[in-house]
C-alpha cells in the first residue's frame, strides 16, 4: 500500500509548474520559476510513494518578512490532512527561524482561510488590506 511521506525538498521547476497549475493555482512561467525557486527559505513536499502530490515554501528576506506561498494538493489527494500536514512542516520553519520582530504573511483563496486558522493566522483587515500588483504582458519579437 502507498503512503504519503513528507520530503523537506524544493521541488524541481516542472514539479513545481506541474503542483501549481494541477491543483488550480495560476501557472508560472519557466523564466519566473527559475528565478524565483532557489530564493526559497524553506519547502516541503507531500509525497505519494515517490509521486510529489503536494507542496508549500516559504519565502522573504530571512529577518524582517516571511511570506507563506504555494500552498498546493492534487485534487486526487485533497480532503485528506495534507494541507495540515504541509502547515504543520512550515509552522515548524517559521517557529524555529523567524526572529520575534518578524512578519509572516500569507494571501487566503476561498475557503483556505479556515486552514490557516487553525495555525494562528488572523485576518489582518480592517487594519491593512492585501493588495496586489500584477505585470501586464510584455510584447514579443521585436519593436521597430
């Protein structure tokens, strides 16, 4: 029988596309994955015998701000603890490594609110409102 198991491992940049868009997150393009990926501070994977199904990171600059992100299940797999399994593992980062004077942030889609909850995490309006700043297309080929 095949278990899951948790590997504190950032997932490769196909991995890491294949999670996102396979659990309904927006997609990311291989340029942005593979800049962004090792500026993870922390990572972890759900896996499925050796069938990553899951994952979470953490990102920030190490002292002053932490951001939990990508937080993702294979639909297959949800309904399962696997996203309390993948908090769990980061709860345990943030614990051990973000100095007191620290802000972890995360942005909550749907109903991921009531996960999140559950780890401490409040909602921050009326006091501040998430905001979001997303860059337009950028034209291909060449200009004349």
């Amino acid at each position: 029988m095949t278990s899951y198991s948790c590997l504190l491992k950032l997932p490769s940049v196909q991995t890491y596309q294949a999670l996102r868009t396979g659990s309904g997150l927006s997609g990311k393009t291989d340029e942005a994955s593979v800049r962004g990926l090792p500026n993870t501070l922390f990572a972890v994977q759900i896996l499925y015998g050796t069938l990553p199904v899951g994952m979470g990171r953490v990102i920030g600059d190490g002292g002053c701000f932490f951001q939990v992100v990508d937080i993702a299940v294979l639909p297959a797999h949800q309904g399962k603890g696997l996203g309390k399994r993948i908090m769990a593992e980061i709860m345990k980062y943030i614990q051990a490594n973000v100095p007191e004077s620290g802000y972890v942030s995360l942005i909550a889609d749907g109903q991921a609110q009531d996960l999140y909850a559950q780890f401490g995490f409040i909602q921050t309006a009326p006091h501040s409102v998430g905001m979001a700043y997303s860059i337009p297309p950028r034209p291909t080929g060449h200009t004349s």
